[in-house]
C-alpha cells in the first residue's frame, strides 16, 4: 500500500467546502480541516505510487479554491 500526506491551503472561506470535495475522491483515505500555516490534511492511498501520482493528485489538484499543496511520501 503507498501512502502520501498532502497539506492544502485554499481560498477563504472554501476550508469546509473543499474537505468535502476531498472525500468524495476515490483514493482518499481521510481529509480534515485543521489548524496552522494549512488549512486541510489529507492522506491518500492506493495499491502503487503511480495510482496516486496519476490518478488522485491530478484529481485534487483540479478542485477549484485550492491554491497550494505540499506533499509528503510515507517511506515505510
């Protein structure tokens, strides 16, 4: 199983918003708002590397509101 960490930040006022987005994509495990220089943590997770490269951050990356995201690979 590959596992990757994303730290978003959003437009004001879209936190809630595009939480819910989050969740409705296959592949993501879990999103929250949170507290902090981010506005939402999410974990992504799918069989392989390239089902989440390919597939899942294209997919958030495409949500409307989003205006940075760092990512965090799970070595182990």
């Amino acid at each position: 199983m590959a596992r990757v960490y994303i730290l978003v930040n959003v437009m004001p006022g879209k936190d809630r918003t595009i939480r819910d987005a989050l969740r409705k994509i296959k592949g993501v495990a879990a999103a929250d708002v949170i507290t902090g220089h981010y506005d939402i943590a999410a974990v992504l997770e799918s069989d392989n590397m390239g089902g989440i490269f390919d597939n899942i951050l294209k997919k958030v990356r495409a949500i409307k509101g989003i205006t940075r995201t760092e990512t965090f690979v799970a070595v182990e």
